[in-house]
C-alpha cells in the first residue's frame, strides 16, 4: 500500500509525506508525486517517516528528483522505520541528501 500527501508549508517549501512501500509497484505513483511537489517549489522534504519498505526503484526516484531539481530535495523521518535507515546508511544516501529528523527540522533549516 502506498500513500501520498503534499502540503505546501511556507516561503515556498513543500512537504511530501509518503507512506507504505516503495517499490517497483508504487514507483509509478512516487514519481508522479515527487514531480507534483518539486515543481515550482523552492526546497521539498520527503518525509519517509511512515514508509516500510525503500526499494532500489524508490531510491532510484527519489535521487532523480534530487538531480531534477539541483538538490532542492532533503529527506526527513528516515529512522521511522529500521528497514529504511539500513537502506540509506548502506547507499550512503545522506552524502546527497540534507537529511532531517522531522519536517519541523526542515524548515528550521531553510528559514
């Protein structure tokens, strides 16, 4: 099962709360919602807080987005769920990413 949620937060900042599994199944429906989010957005945080399962074709859309948007992607709630924090330690995902506890850390960090 997959979920997605944006909300526009302030000064231009978007934040896209998924939630599920992110897989080969759900990927179609990741990158529709990370293109709907970065779009015209200064700065988006994924929150994966709530996602079970990051798959090689998550990752693979998530990091495209990064690229897209010149790293205007950060990543908030990766130790939400352990299956997730092992997947980014082991890809080294943070030396991309601005990773932040919770979305609040987000825009702490883009104010």
């Amino acid at each position: 099962m997959f979920a997605a949620e944006s909300d526009t937060l302030e000064r231009g900042t978007v934040a896209l709360r998924v939630a599920g599994e992110l897989d080969a199944e759900t990927a179609p429906m990741l990158h529709d919602a990370l293109h709907a989010a970065t779009f015209g957005a200064r700065a988006v945080v994924v929150d994966l807080s709530r996602v079970t399962h990051l798959g090689s074709v998550g990752v693979s859309a998530l990091l495209g987005a990064y690229t897209r948007t010149g790293g205007r992607v950060h990543l908030a709630g990766v130790d939400g769920h352990p299956a997730v924090r092992r997947v980014v330690t082991l890809l080294g995902l943070e030396q991309h990413f601005t990773v932040h506890a919770d979305v609040e850390g987000f825009l702490a960090a883009v104010r």
